[in-house]
C-alpha cells in the first residue's frame, strides 16, 4: 500500500478552494492590524489575536528592527546551546515580574512551551487532567509525557472532582487548563480549580494565551482573580497580545530550572530570533506604560457582545475579547462566513469537530484599536447577514 494513497483521496479541500468556500490559509497582501487586504480587497480584521493591537505599535515595530540590526536575523542555535542572548533573560526576568511569579523560561512558541512544560513534568507514574477544551498544544503536551491523561468536561467542576477521586493514591497530579477559553471566550472557574487542587493534592497550571495583556490589568487570568499565588505555573504565548511569536512558562524557580532541563521542545530546537525576543520585550513594556489598552479592547467587546445580543444572535458565555457567533449548522456556518468576506469582514468559522454538532460557530476576536466606526459597520454587515441567511 502506498502511505501516499490517503492523501491522493484528499479530496476535500481541492472541491472547496474550487467553490470558492476555502475559509484557510488565506493569503493575505497587507495587514496594518484591525485592517487586512487580500487581493485587493480590504476587510475589518475581526478574527486576529493581535488583541492590544501592537503589531504596529511603533516601539514595538523599532524594537524588533533594531535587535534585527544588531543581532542578525537568528540565533541559529537552542538555548541550551549557542542560541542564548542575554536579551532572553532579561525577558524572562521580565514576564516573571509580570505575572508574579519566581522565574520563568522562555521557549520558540507557545505550542513548544506546553509541549516541553507538559511532557517534562508528567512523568510515568503522574496523571495529567485537562479539561475537555484545552488547547491542542496542551493535548500533544500530555500525550508526549510518559503519564496517564485524565479528562474532565469543559469547566464543570463535579466531573473534575469524581475524575479526581478516582486517580491512584500516589500519583504525583497536574491539572491544566486555558485560562481563557479560544472558542467560547469563556474563563475557567480558577476559584473552584485551585480548591479541588488543594484538596486532592494537585498542582494546577494555566495556559493563558489568550489571558495574558488582556484580563488582571494584563496580567493575565490568574490576576484577574487575584490567584497569582495558588496557581503554580502561568503559561502564555507571545503570539497574541505580545504581538510576537514565542511562548513561556512561569512559576516557582526550582520547577523552572527543572523544565528548563528536560523540556525537549527547548533543548532540541532553536531559540526564540532576537526580532522576536526585542517585540515581546517592547510589548510588555507598552502592558505597563499603557493600562488603558487592556481596558479598552473589553470596552470594544462588550460593545459587540452587547450589539450581538440586541439583534438576536447567540454569543454563548463570552466574558472577554472573544466573542463566538454560534450559528448551529456546517453549512450555514461557511455560508455565513462567505457573505461576511465579500462584504469586508473578516472571521473565522469553526466547525465539528472542533465544536459539538449545533455548535458551530464563527469566532470572532476584538483589539484595543479598532475604533467604534468599524464595530458599527461590523454589526450592520452582520446583521443584515443574519437576516438574509436566517440565523436572526
Ligand atoms: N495555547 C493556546 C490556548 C493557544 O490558543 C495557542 C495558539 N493558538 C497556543 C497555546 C500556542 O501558541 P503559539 O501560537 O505561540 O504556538
């Protein structure tokens, strides 16, 4: 059998870019932040996770242009190696002060931070328990480590605790979850987490990638619910409000010595370019010169939660800057999504098996710089929309 045959079938993808109906990979030609042109058509970027919308802040633009000048273009090496500047230290002395916590590390991306925390720490006789929407990243994490993968569904804290009462005696225990919920733009309940952390002996990490700049002030979910202490590692990318790529784990010095060790995401891939490094830098510096952005990007998204509601439309339990149309059905999802593009808004549908059949939904994410004007037009255009197709 040719191991190629599989993809010879694939058939999927090929009809729909054919149809016009290919919602991925879209290849943009310009993108100045809360607007985007894709051949020659300008859209209100309405699907991005530039959520204080500092790619193209100037400091941050500057910064990485300058480490560009004086460092060259990579560090051609892991951090374990010849790949560490001290550029990366100063960083994680900084994001460590950040969130509160002793120390952190610093990895190529977020994807590689959970991968390497995840696995490193969940050894063969530990248990590892994830809610049901954790992030991807997370999954791969537990299933690289040697231990067993428990899971729990999304934020109900009675499943979390009968998982829990069923896991060995001994087994050293790690809970994680998204501080911030990517599809629903939900948080999860930190409170009731850290209690049955406490009284079944576990240590609980949260990725906050989406948290992070956004909830707290900017600093991140753990902060919002002033749990920066009980929870013991605080993950988060610098692909979103950082406006980088790049990713890290923070937590209590020893525990970070520890991954910083035995994270093979770090040891055996190349460290985060000096680019990188300098504009998750500039961007944390402009988290604390600059409060009101955070403020400001959950102003724009009650604005929208609230317009959505208005008009009819099902916006689940978003509490943050991501806000999921849900439209219940595959078809009318891409159909919706289609009218959305040519009319010059852009999100992102979300289909099953992402989501639970009748949960469909276009997923639709807000930045500290959109401006009221482009909200108003986003509202107009979707609503006419939701009429049209019948979803309102
Ligand atoms: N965790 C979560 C919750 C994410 O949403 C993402 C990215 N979508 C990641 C981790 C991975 O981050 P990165 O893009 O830096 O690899």
């Amino acid at each position: 059998m040719d191991i190629f045959k599989k993809c010879f079938e694939y058939t999927d993808v090929k009809e729909a870019i054919e149809q016009g109906f290919y919602p991925f990979f879209i290849p943009l030609t310009d993108n100045e932040g809360t607007e985007v042109v894709y051949r020659g058509h300008r859209l209100i970027m309405c699907g991005s996770n530039n959520y204080l919308g500092l790619t193209t802040h100037p400091k941050v633009r500057e910064a990485a242009i300058q480490a560009t000048a004086r460092y060259g273009t990579s560090c051609t090496g892991s951090r374990f190696l010849n790949g560490t500047l001290e550029m990366h230290e100063q960083l994680e002395k900084e994001l460590a002060e950040w969130v509160g916590k002793d120390a952190s590390l610093v990895f190529s991306t977020g994807m590689q931070a959970n991968l390497g925390a995840v696995s490193a720490l969940v050894g063969r006789s530990d248990v590892v328990i994830l809610d049901k929407d954790d992030h991807a990243s997370i999954v791969d994490g537990a299933r690289l480590g040697y231990g067993k993968i428990e899971r729990f569904r999304h934020n109900d804290m009675e499943h979390l605790e009968r998982v829990m009462e069923c896991l060995p005696e001994n087994a050293g225990r790690l809970i994680v979850v998204d501080g911030l919920f990517s599809m629903g733009g939900d948080l999860a309940p930190l409170p009731e987490l850290v209690k049955v952390a406490q009284k079944f002996g576990a240590r609980l990490m949260v990725d906050d990638a989406h948290g992070m700049g956004v909830m707290g002030g900017g600093r991140g979910t753990a902060a919002h619910f002033g749990l920066t202490e009980s929870v013991d590692l605080i993950m988060s990318t610098f692909s979103k409000s950082f406006a980088s790529l790049g990713g890290f784990v923070a937590g209590d010095a020893d525990v970070i010595s520890y991954i910083k060790h035995h994270a093979r995401s770090l040891i055996f891939s190349a460290s985060i370019p000096p680019a990188n490094t300098a504009a998750a830098l500039a961007a944390l510096d402009v988290m604390r010169t600059e409060p009101e952005r955070a403020q400001h990007v959950n102003e724009i998204a009650e604005y929208m939660r609230k317009g959505y509601r208005s008009m009819g439309f099902n916006v689940g339990e978003s509490v943050t800057p991501i806000i999921p149309v849900i439209i219940g059905d595959d078809q009318k999802t891409f159909a919706f999504w289609k009218l959305l593009f040519d009319a010059g808004v852009f999100v992102n549908p979300v289909i099953s098996p992402a989501v639970p059949p009748g949960m469909q939904l276009l997923r639709t994410s807000y930045m500290a710089t959109h401006t009221y004007e482009q909200m108003d037009r986003v509202l107009e255009i979707f609503g006419r929309i939701g009429k049209e197709i019948g979803v309102i």
